[in-house]
C-alpha cells in the first residue's frame, strides 16, 4: 500500500474544494452547466490533475504526457477549472465560458481548448477512445497512462462495453478506468432508470482488475491511483462511490441538480456551505 | 488475365504500403476475410486490431489511435459504418477531427447475395453531408488500390467506398489519382455523363451506344463526391448544356444531389439522375443483374440521356 503524507491529502481535499467553488461559480455565471456531476467528481479531478497525471500545461502536446478523457464530457466545468488551474489557458477564460468567442464550449473540444485530450460530450465514447489511445502508446514505445473518466449513468450504453472488451483483449494494464458512481442521473436514481448493479461484478466478468472506494476519500482515490498503476496485466477499473452534488446541502442526490444553474439565493448559499467547510 | 475485384485489389495495396509506412494500423469488425484487411493482418499482425462485431466500437478504438499519432484504416461493410456507427464518426472522427480512414467495403449492391439489410444505396447521402469528411469512390479495382497512399497521407477523415465486385475496368496503370479532381474519360459536346464509382464503366458503355446514335456524350469521373470538383462540372454544363449522372446509390443525397446542387448554385442545365429509386432492393444471384434491375443498366443512363437532350432548349 503507497503511502501519502497528510500535508498531500490536505492540500488535495482544498483543491478540490476550491474546484467545487469554481465550478459553481461558473455554472451561476454563466447560466447554464451541470453543477451534480461536476461536484461528485471533484476530489477524483483533483487527485489526477494536482498530483497523479504526467502533464506540461507548457506543451499540451508533449507526446509523453499522460492522456485525461473526460467520457462524461457534461462535467466539462470542473475539468476547466483544473486546466485554467495547472496554465493551460488563462483564468480569466472560465469567466466567459460559453460566450460566442471564447473556446470554452458547453462540452470539451480538443480542437479549442489546449489541454482538452478529446471532444467528449455524447456519452459512451471515452473508454473506447482511450483503448486506442493506450495500443498507439505501445506500438510507439511511449510510457504515458490513459485515464478515462465515466460516468454511471454512461455504462449503460454498449458501446462502454464493447470497449472495456477491447482493453481486455488487448491486457492494456496502462489504461484506468474510473467510474464516478454517484448513483443519480438526469432522469432519477441510476438503479431506477437502468439498473447497473452489480457494476463491480460486471467489470471482473469483462475481465478488468476492479478496485472500489470512497470517491470522496482522498486517501482511497490516492491509493486507487498507485495500485492500478501496479497491475500489469490487464486494465483497471476504479468504482468510486461518490455523492450527486456533494458539497451543497440541496444538490446533494438531487437528480434535478443534473444539469441546471442554481439561482442568485441558491448560489449564495452553495458558496457559503463550500467555504464553510474550510 | 482474369479480373480482380476491386476489395483485392485494395487488400493488397494496403498490405504493400503497409511496409512503406510504419504509422499504418487497421482495423476490422470481424469482416478481415471480408474486407480483405487480412492481408494487411498476415503481414503485420501487431499492427492489426480484429475488434470483433461492434462497428461503433471500431471507430471509436481507431480514434484513440489517430490521437496517439497512428493513422488508422478502419474497415468495415458501408451499410454498418455508415448507420451504426454514425454518431460515432461524426463526432469523434468529423467533429473532433481525427486523422480515421474509413474503409467502406460491400458498398452499394455489391453484396447482391446477402440482400437488402447489406446493401449500402444510401452512405453516400449520409457521410456526404458530414463538414470535414473526404468522400471517394473508386471506379475499378486499379484505382482502388491507387488511392490506399493518397489517403493514408491525406491528413484528415476520409470515407473510401469499396465494392466487393470486379467492376469494369476503366483505367490503366498510368492513372494517378487527386483527391477533389475529376477525370475527364471521354470528350464530348451533346450531353455529359457524370458518373462515380461502378457507373462509370457503365457509363462509357453507354456513351459508345449513344455515339451510334449519332449522341457525342462527354463522360466525367467524379471519384471525390466531396470536396466535389464544382469547376469541371459546371464547365461541362456550360459546354454541353445537359447532364445525367449516374451512381450505384439512392437518386436521393448522393452524386445526383451533390451535381445538382452545385449547378443551381451557378446556371442551371436539365438534369437526369440515374441511380436506384427511393427504394429498397431485394437479393439476387450476381451484382451485374441486381444493378440492371433496379434501374442501373446501361440502357438506363442511354434512356436518361435521351430524357435529358429532349429537355435541352
């Protein structure tokens, strides 16, 4: 088991509580967005940005930088505030997200925005995308991992698993998978509208190496993160259980928090009981 | 010499350019034996992905690879990638602009024995439509094969429509292709046949029985369907004054839509389209037979000729 100083968790949970703020910021801002799974996937985005992944905001095409797919592209929110974070483009372009002329787009586009790996946004592409991306790494002899964000809800289209057949064929121990399992998805409850469980018998099933945490736990997600980089045989999935809209009272499990902007009293309070939690 | 059909002919050429350019990678959903990509596969086999039958997957996959600096060549039959996996090569291939060939194989009724569920008449009109995609339709197996290097070096999506048939054959080795270039294949001042992929050696056929009849018929190849060569066809409306085109495709959103929209665009001349009626097909004992019965013989585009000089003012 890898061990991580408390002063690293520490300053990864502020992080990702500052993500938190930033994302609600703007998603008010600019009136649209979807605050629940921009929320439940904060410490993961964290976790990967601030510490795990292999980047130069320098160079975003540095052929040996680790690859970051957001396959559930609605949370494009936090995986922009991150990037403006580590220099990718200015902090200032958060502010103007989804204006005419800024090339933050409602989903992330890899042709507008440096640091954006792939277009993501219809659901069910990402894990299939990163299956290719991990193959091109080893024909070419590059070391760089592939991390492949999901959503719950999003493993309910085949083609999730299709691709996840794909990796295992093909034993691609460099890509990780995580499933930010917040159980909540546009309609209602994940197990209501399709039913997914059991989830971490499906991915054993489809052969993958399958490791299950809290995904609000920073400690977990760390330790996540190092084991799947030990497995060398075959790829990894990380099910982490996670909280639709966590951090703000009334989001949380609030399918209707899946993609609405919260209003002038809502935002306030949001802000209020994130910073409270300093 | 017994004529190969056009998939050997581009199985093969794959297969040999595969030495020549080591960023080459294919891809097939369980069709290899099919396709032909097995060449390929025979010769270098940690180079192939055989991803099983799950075309949208297919597609997917070959997107990662192009981000890692691959260039794929994804094969599978047309009616597949071009419905199922749809949204797929939209979006992650057009929209996000990644360098995917797509390799259309069976295309149009040329798996006349599996029926209707495999005949691709309308891939065309819907990878025709897509911004950023690259559309050609070889006319015979030589310029099947032709194309393998063009559009592997073309940087871009590209969608390469096959036949499984031999086709007529209409070029000679000297041929060398351009993507958005048409070829002029014969001259003529009365009517021009403007015609892709299996028509056009129907389409010559036609013009020599239209010569008998004293009908001197210019017959242009448009091997790209996009980006359409709008010069050399709005140069032969203004020359001849008549136009018919012919595709082994829907009359609907295929070369027909494409010729007729550039010339409405410019100054418009009668047009005919041959091409199957908006319809579906039905199952036969060979490809030849199958095209003359729904409504692709060479006495449909010499009729359509006909139509269209009677309509010329």
């Amino acid at each position: 088991m890898s061990y991580h100083p408390e002063a690293l968790i520490a300053e990864l949970e502020e992080r990702a509580r500052e993500l938190r703020i930033a994302c609600l910021d703007m998603i008010y801002r600019r009136g649209a967005g979807h605050p629940g799974g921009s929320l439940s996937a904060a410490e993961i985005i964290a976790a990967l940005f601030f510490h795990k992944l292999r980047l130069d905001p320098k160079r975003p095409d540095w052929p040996e930088r680790d690859r970051f797919i957001l396959s559930k592209g609605h949370a494009s929110a936090i995986l922009y505030a991150a990037l403006a974070r580590l220099g990718f483009f200015p902090m200032e372009d958060l502010k103007h997200w989804g204006e005419l002329s800024c090339h933050l787009q409602g989903h992330p586009d890899r042709l507008k925005t440096p640091g954006v790996e792939m277009t993501t946004g219809i659901l069910g592409h990402g894990l299939a995308i990163g299956t290719g991306l991990a193959l091109a790494a080893r024909l070419n002899g590059l070391n760089y991992r592939v991390y492949v964000l999901l959503g719950d809800g999003e493993c309910q289209a085949g083609v999730v698993w299709e691709g996840a057949m794909v990796a295992a064929k093909y034993r691609l121990a460099k890509l990780t998978a995580i499933v930010d399992y917040n159980g909540v998805q546009l309609d209602g409850p994940v197990h209501e509208i399709m039913p997914l469980e059991p989830l971490v018998g499906k991915w054993r099933a489809f052969n993958w190496a399958v490791l299950e945490i809290n995904g609000h736990n920073m400690r977990q997600v760390l330790e996540a993160l190092d084991t799947a980089a030990e497995i060398h045989d075959r790829p990894t999935v990380i099910v982490a259980h996670t909280t639709k809209g966590k951090g703000v009272s009334f989001m949380e499990n609030d399918s209707r928090w899946h993609g609405i902007p919260p209003n002038d009293a809502q935002y306030a309070q949001a802000i209020a009981e994130l910073r409270g939690g300093a | 010499m017994a004529e190969i059909s056009m998939r050997e002919s581009y199985g093969r050429a794959l297969a040999a350019y595969g030495e020549i350019n080591p960023d080459v990678v294919v891809l097939d959903a369980d069709t290899s034996s099919s396709t032909l990509s097995c060449f390929f596969a025979e010769r270098f086999p940690d180079r192939f992905f055989n991803i099983g039958i799950a075309e949208p997957c297919m597609v997917d996959v070959a997107v990662g690879l192009a981000l890692g600096g691959k260039i794929p060549f994804a094969n599978a039959f047309a009616a597949l990638i071009s419905l199922r996996a749809m949204e797929q090569v939209r979006t992650c291939v057009c929209y996000a602009r990644t360098n995917v060939k797509l390799i259309a194989g069976y295309a149009g009724l040329s798996d006349f024995k599996d029926g209707p569920t495999h005949h691709a008449i309308l891939d065309i009109a819907m990878v025709r439509v897509l911004p950023e995609m690259t559309v050609i339709v070889p006319a015979d197996a030589l310029e099947a094969g032709k194309w393998v290097p063009v559009v592997a070096e073309y940087q871009g999506p590209v969608y390469l429509r096959l036949s499984r048939a031999a086709t007529i054959p209409v070029h000679n080795d000297s041929l060398q292709v351009e993507i958005g270039k048409g070829i002029t294949l014969r001259e003529g001042g009365d009517v021009t046949i403007i015609a892709t992929g299996s028509m056009v050696g129907r389409s010559l056929l036609a013009a020599e029985k239209l010569a008998k009849e004293g009908i001197d018929a210019r017959v242009l190849e448009i091997h790209t369907v996009k980006p359409l060569d709008v010069d050399l066809i709005r140069q032969a409306a203004e020359e001849t004054g008549a136009i018919v085109t012919a595709e082994e495709h829907s009359i609907i959103g295929g070369l027909g839509g494409a010729v007729a929209e550039s010339l409405c665009a410019g100054r418009p001349v009668p047009l005919e389209r041959v091409g199957i009626a908006d319809t579906f097909t039905c199952t036969a004992l060979d490809p030849e037979s199958l095209m003359d019965a729904w409504g692709l013989a060479v006495e449909d585009i010499v009729s359509a000729a006909r139509q269209v000089l009677a309509r010329k003012s």
